[in-house]
C-alpha cells in the first residue's frame, strides 16, 4: 500500500525595516556584493552574505561565463568562500542574505536548486540551521533553515561509505 508524506515550509514575509539591526547589515553586504556582480549575459546581478558565527561576514555574487554553466550562483560563491576562508578555525556559518542589485526584480530572490542542495550540505557539515533571508525591493522571505526550501534533500548518508 502506497503511503503519502506531507511536506511543508514556514516562511515569514517581512519588510526591511522589521529585520534587526545584524540582519540588515548582512542585507546590506549581499546588496552591495551584487553591485559587483558578473551578469553580461543574464544581467541579473544577485549578491549574497554569508555571516559566520564570530559575526565576520563573507560576501559573494554571481559570476557568469559565455560557458554556460560554468558561472556560479552567489550563494555557492560566498558559501564556498566561507568553507575556504576558514582554514583549521571551526565555522559555523547561520546565515545566508541573498539580494539583488537593486535594479530588479520586485519579488525575492530565491536560491536555484543547486544552491539550495549546497546550502543543505552546510546545514549538516556545521550541525546547525542555515537560516536564509531571500530579499526583493520591498518584501523578504526568510527560512530558518536551508532545509525548508529544499525537503527530501541529498544526503551524505545516501552515499556508499569506503
């Protein structure tokens, strides 16, 4: 007998100035970060912001090439920016700020299915939720955790061990 499983997310809508003063800051690095940002083909120019446990934050933006796919998402960027940076020091990263640049578009950016599996990764590589805020010109969705964009996720336990 076939079974269902029921799937759901809670997302909270906000507007900017309803974010604490860290969380704006961190929007304000992923905006700024988009501004920098290497869309010739898309012109979509998305930043993000990753913050680290010890408040430093790490920024990154899409970068595109004429190679399509070999450009990467802002997400994967600062989030693999982060893992770099860290060296031996223990990272816990718990937040990722994706934004655009300002130009466009109304609604929220939301992470791609690939980020969204990496932002995952992050959650179970550091032990702790990956909240996420995803902004637009005036709203901004924010997930406490990767997981509740991205249910039924890859895991490392589906891999065969050595």
């Amino acid at each position: 007998m076939a079974k269902q499983l029921q799937l759901s997310a809670k997302i909270t809508v906000c507007r900017y100035n309803e974010l604490t003063d860290s969380e704006k800051k961190w929007v304000d690095a992923a905006r700024e970060a988009a501004k920098k940002a290497y869309a010739p083909y898309s012109r979509f120019c998305v930043g993000a912001a990753v913050a680290l446990a010890d408040g430093e934050i790490i920024t990154g933006n899409n970068q595109e090439n004429a190679s399509y796919p070999e450009g990467l998402c802002a997400e994967r960027v600062a989030l693999f920016a982060a893992g770099a940076a860290a060296g031996a020091r223990p990272v816990a990263i718990t937040l990722a700020a994706i934004a655009p640049d300002g130009k466009s578009p109304l609604m929220p950016v939301t992470p791609c299915g690939g980020c969204r599996q990496v932002m995952r990764e992050v959650e179970s590589r550091y032990g702790a939720p990956l909240r996420v805020l995803m902004c637009g010109a005036e709203e901004i969705y924010i997930a406490a955790s990767a997981g509740d964009l991205l249910p039924l996720s890859f895991e490392l336990s589906a891999t065969p061990q050595a």
